[in-house]
C-alpha cells in the first residue's frame, strides 16, 4: 500500500525505548512527523536522527511531535537513543506490522543485490490525523530543516 497525501494516517500502538506504548491517534491535535528508517545505530540513519535532535528545538517551536520507527528491538532503540542523546520516541516494530501498513517494507538494491528491507521514507500527519507530505526520497543530512519548512507551508494554507 503506498500512502498519499489527503488519506487518514494508519493508526497503530508500538512501544518506545522505554517499553512505554504509544498510540498514534492520542496525538491528534499535533503535528506529527514519524521517520521509517532501517537500523539503528547505522551511519544514515545516525546522521538522519542527529539531524532532526540538532533541531529538536525548532520541532517543539512548532509542536511537531516525532516518531522514529524501525524493526529494531526496544533494547536497540534504547541504546540508540542513549548514545546519541535523542530527544524523541523511537517505536519498535519488529514483527514490521506498521512497517508494512505504511508501505514501507518493500525490494531494496545494495551492492548488485536484491532483498526485502525498510525504505527510509517519511510521513507529516496534520493534527486532524491526515497525511500531509510523505517523503520518499529522504535525504538524511536534510531532512530535519525540510520537515520544518513543510510544515510552516502547510500550517499557512
């Protein structure tokens, strides 16, 4: 399934770094931003979550909150989280239940070969629940700034 613009955001619950369950439709009324990356603790997707802490300021200036999700364990995310300091919740979905329902989980190529893997998209959900923007070609070292201007633009219209 590829999510689009104008759909209701999948609901769903998965626990966070701190085994503590998070429910997407209780953060109705908020801005949010979930991140689909596929390991933790890898350079990409280090860079991409030190990229939106370094501007995690500016994310509650304008009340967006942020999910990280990977198939990583809670464990994982937790050590993640810990060595580079993130700020935001990271919803482990190992059995890729979420994964899946945001279309994320699809063929990937790396070095002449093909398998099954997490894309590293991206999803903006309005505070009514409604995908904004959906990002699919994620460039990590931008993305945090990219978010935060989108969302300015869209809270405007």
């Amino acid at each position: 399934m590829k999510l689009k613009v104008g759909a209701t955001a999948p609901d769903f619950t998965l626990p966070d770094q701190d085994e503590k369950e998070h429910t997407l439709s209780d953060s109705l009324g908020s801005w949010v931003l979930i991140f689909f990356y596929p390991k933790d603790m890898t350079p990409g997707c280090t860079k991409e979550a030190c990229g939106i802490r370094d501007s995690w300021s500016q994310y509650r200036r304008n009340g967006i909150e942020v999910f990280g999700i990977s198939a990583d364990t809670t464990a994982k995310h937790k050590k993640f989280a810990d060595k580079h300091d993130l700020p935001f919740t990271l919803l482990a979905d190992p059995e890729k239940t979420v994964i899946k329902k945001y279309g994320v989980w699809a063929p990937k190529k790396f070095m002449g070969r093909e398998f099954l893997g997490i894309l590293r998209h991206s999803v903006l959900i309005d505070p009514e629940g409604v995908v904004a923007k959906v990002y699919e070609k994620v460039k990590v070292g931008e993305h945090a700034e990219e978010v935060l201007a989108d969302k300015k633009a869209l809270a405007k219209g």
